[in-house]
C-alpha cells in the first residue's frame, strides 16, 4: 500500500506528466518536431504573428500534443504557485523571528 501511495502522489503524477511532454519533444516522437515548429515559426520581435502561430500550430497538432500541452501548462503553473507561496510563507516567517 505505501509503494501505490508513492506511485500515485501529486508529486510523482506530476513528474510523470513532465516526463511524457518532453519524451514528445525528444527526437524519438511521432506526433511532434520541435525543429520543425523553429524553422516555421516568425521572429520573435512580431508578438502578434507569433501568436497566431502558436494558436494555429496548437489547434492543428494531435489532440494527445494539445492534452499533454495542457497537462504540463497545468503543472507548472501548480509548482510556479507553491514557489510563489513558499518563498511568502518564509519571508512572512523570517520577519516575525527578527
């Protein structure tokens, strides 16, 4: 039971989702080419044709690139909160100790 607790802890499903997005990035996937996306994408100094590249090249990949896009979206937002929340829980802390 403790080995199944582990396995299914928000941290390791976590972990698993960033594992599958970046085996999708790695050479070894069928569904996206990373060299592909750079060579068609516009310069980045024109934000409103990247954009619009990024929202047409999103609607046109497999829905299992668009489902793990927005898997990992959702996992780094949740850790880029508890940073956020951490880093004031121990500032908040430190200026009641000094």
């Amino acid at each position: 039971m403790y080995a199944l607790r582990r396995i299914l802890s928000p941290k390791a499903v976590k972990l698993y989702i960033i594992g599958v997005f970046l085996f999708e990035l790695s050479p070894f996937s069928p569904y996206l080419s990373v060299k592909n996306i750079f060579a068609n994408m516009p310069p980045l100094y024109d934000l409103k044709a990247l954009l619009v590249f990024h929202t047409v090249a999103f609607m046109n990949t497999q829905f299992i690139v668009q489902i793990s896009l927005i898997a990992v979206g959702a996992v780094l937002m949740t850790y880029a909160y508890s940073l956020v929340r951490n880093m004031a829980d121990k500032s908040a802390h430190s200026g009641l100790a000094g």
